[in-house]
C-alpha cells in the first residue's frame, strides 16, 4: 500500500489517490492551491458571492431568499451566522432528521435557531424504518447510513420545489453546483450525483423487512419538471468563503456557546458533535471496509494546517484508527442485531488490498502508515509547523443545566 509522504493518506482513499511523482496525494496538492486561490481572491470571492445571493433575495418579502440544510454541526450552523447575520439574508432552515441525535447536536441547533431568530422546519422519518433501512443498507453497502446520506440531499430539495425557494446553501458541493448560473441543472439520478448515495429509494424496497416505495417518499427526487419550474439552484458556500474549520468551531464556542464532543476514534473534538454515529459506529464500517477511519482524515488537515507533524499524526492513527467505538452497542439494540451478524454482514466487504484472515481464521490488516514513516522522499515534502501542539482540542461537552434546558 502506497501512503502519502506529505500526510498520512492511504492510496485507497476514494477521493484524491493520485500520487505525484514526490509521493504526494491530491487532496495534499489541492490544499496549497486552496490557499493560493483565496490568499489573492478573496475579496472578489466574496463580492461574486454577495452579488449571486442578491439575485434570489426575495424583492417584496413574500418568500424566503434561500433554504440552509442544517444538522447542528458546526459548518451548517456558521452558514448561518453568515447568511442570517452578516449578510442580512431571510433563510428557511430545513434539517432531515437522522434519529442518531446526540444531545449536543440538539443543543447546537436549538441554541442557534433561538439566538438568531430564525424559520426551521425539521423532518423525523419513522424510526422504525430508519431501522429497517439502516439494516438493509449495511447488508448491501456495509453503511449504516443511506438513510441519511439521501435524505439530507432530497428533503431540502422537496422543500424548495414545494416552497417554490430556488435557491439551497451548503458548504461544499452536496447540494449541486460551484455557481448559481442559470445553464446549470440537477439532475435527478442521485447515485450520478453522490458516492456516498449509493441507492435511490426504489432500489431500497424489501419485501423481507417491509419495506415499500411508499414509505420511501422523502427520499425521492422532486421531478427535473418540477425542479427546472421553481428554478433551483445549488451554492457552494466555501467556493466563495474561506472555509476552515477550526476557525469556525472556535467561532461559534465564543460568539454562541457552541459545544464540542469527544468522539472513540478521533481526537477532534470540533466535528461530528450532532450524530452518535458519524465518528462512531459509521466509521468503524469504513476502517473494516477499507483499513482507514476519520483520525485519517482529521490528522491530514491538521498536517496540511501546519498544526500537526507527520510523525506526530502517525502516532495519532495508531492510537484511534482500530478502536470499537461505544456506540456500537447503541445501534445494535436499536436495530436488534448481534455484534456476530454485524461482523457477518462485512465478510464481503472488506478490500482485498487492504485485509487478510490468518491461520486462524482471523481479519488483519496488511499494511499501516506505521510501516511508512521513514520512506524514501518523506523529509523532502514533509510541511514544517506554523503551531506546536496546536491540534490539541477544546472540549467543551454539555453540562447537566444546560441540558435539562433542550428543546427537543
């Protein structure tokens, strides 16, 4: 296995797995061009950006001027501070709910829906079918979250097509397009659209777990009749704003009282503070898939920041990437399932590349970036730091009074 000599990417990350002739992976390269492109753009950036928005505001107040999908997440939420506060915007929050909440994440939005004085509508699907759905889709998919991964991407647009609101923000490019310009469409086959929607809700029918396309409403596609009508449209937030994270989060903890929560296979504390699951079990899946997991992802940026040595991420993924994360047992009694039948359902699953049994009859992994610290080439592309130890997280989790306070 090939591992990125600048970060700790291995070579079977889905996104960026094309290394260059210094062993340096994509998303590594894209970084620096990242920076490059809003260090001498920024300010036009911005002003295209303002200029797009000001094409959907609604003139005569009789509708909103966007739809904003939020999760109680940090990113989601900052949209807002920027769309509602900054710029002066009238949004329409829309959440498709999980049903994998943590307190945290109810906390966060309900915080940041009373302090900025904003309209949200928040869909719960039945979660008896987010049960059988999650079970299918970990039989078919080894993922426990299609569920999701389609709703969150169909439910906003419903609300637009039925809202007749044109125009969706996100803050990367989930919800469609780099642009607002009026030659560019959605187009209606999600599994075009999406790798991680692996499955429109017709191809999710079960006749053994009940599952009827009639359930299924939500998680399908408005018409391109429909959504070519209202005009719909789809913004990147973080093609127009520089988008870092660790800013945002540390943001949010002072301006509104955002909380952060630990996580089993990660050290950041800042992402994923609203879902049980995302840097729990939904990981897990990933690292028995493909020998990798959020800690993976998290070290490459802090690398890419300058915030983290390479040696020091190294250290990281060996002390995370092979944790079972608490919440395991939480999804199990939730979908009543043993940990044997879950185990079961990844035999299939897991890269050849990346996995082996053993004499025993045991799963092990092949390779490690562990094995790769000293690779030829490493110290000739390895960034120096801008902050030692700077990757170290604020915590700050819920206390009991806050609690006892949530608008559920």
């Amino acid at each position: 296995m090939k591992y990125c000599k600048k970060c700790v990417n291995p070579e079977n990350v889905y996104e960026m797995n094309d290394f260059d002739e210094n062993g340096v992976c994509g998303m590594c390269r894209n970084w620096k061009n990242y920076d490059e492109v809003f260090a001498a753009e920024q300010k036009n950036k911005e002003k295209r950006f303002i200029e797009i928005l000001e094409r959907y505001r609604s003139k005569d107040g009789s509708n909103y001027d966007m739809i904003i999908p939020v999760s109680g997440g940090k990113d989601s939420l900052y949209q807002v501070h920027l769309l509602k506060k900054v710029y002066g915007f009238n949004p329409l929050l829309v959440t498709f709910n999980h049903t994998f909440n943590t307190k945290t994440g109810i906390y966060n939005m309900t915080n940041m829906v009373e302090k900025l004085g904003v309209d949200h509508i928040r869909f719960t699907p039945n979660p008896q079918l987010i049960s059988k759905t999650s079970r299918l889709s970990l039989k078919k998919f080894g993922d426990i979250c299609w569920h999701c991964h389609c709703g969150i991407f169909t439910f906003p647009l419903r609300i637009a097509v039925a809202f007749k609101i044109p125009l969706l923000i996100s803050e990367h490019k989930y919800y469609g397009l780099l642009s607002a310009d009026e030659e560019n469409k959605f187009q209606p086959n999600l599994k075009d659209r999406l790798f991680a929607v692996r499955a429109e809700a017709k191809d999710m029918v079960d006749k053994e777990l009940g599952i009827e396309l009639k359930d299924l409403v939500q998680w399908q596609m408005p018409s391109q009749e429909e959504i070519d009508k209202v005009g719909v449209r789809g913004l990147s937030i973080a093609e127009y704003i520089k988008w870092d994270s660790k800013v945002i989060t540390e943001f949010l903890i002072k301006e509104y009282g955002f909380k952060t929560k630990e996580h089993d296979r990660t050290y950041d504390c800042y992402a994923n503070a609203e879902c049980h699951h995302c840097s729990g079990t939904h990981d897990y899946l990933r690292y028995l898939k493909s020998g990798y997991g959020r800690v993976t992802d998290d070290v490459g940026i802090d690398i890419r920041k300058g915030l983290m040595t390479r040696e020091e991420g190294i250290k990281m993924v060996e002390k995370f990437d092979g944790v079972k994360p608490k919440d395991l047992d939480i999804y199990l009694k939730r979908v009543n399932m043993t940990e044997e039948e879950f185990m079961k359902y990844m035999e299939d699953k897991r890269e050849e590349s990346v996995w082996f049994k053993d004499s025993d009859g045991q799963w092990q992994i092949k390779d490690s970036v562990s094995r790769h610290k000293n690779d030829q080439g490493v110290e000739k592309v390895i960034s120096p730091l801008s902050r030692v130890d700077s990757y170290k997280r604020i915590s700050n989790p819920l206390d009991d009074e806050i609690e006892k306070h949530i608008i559920m």
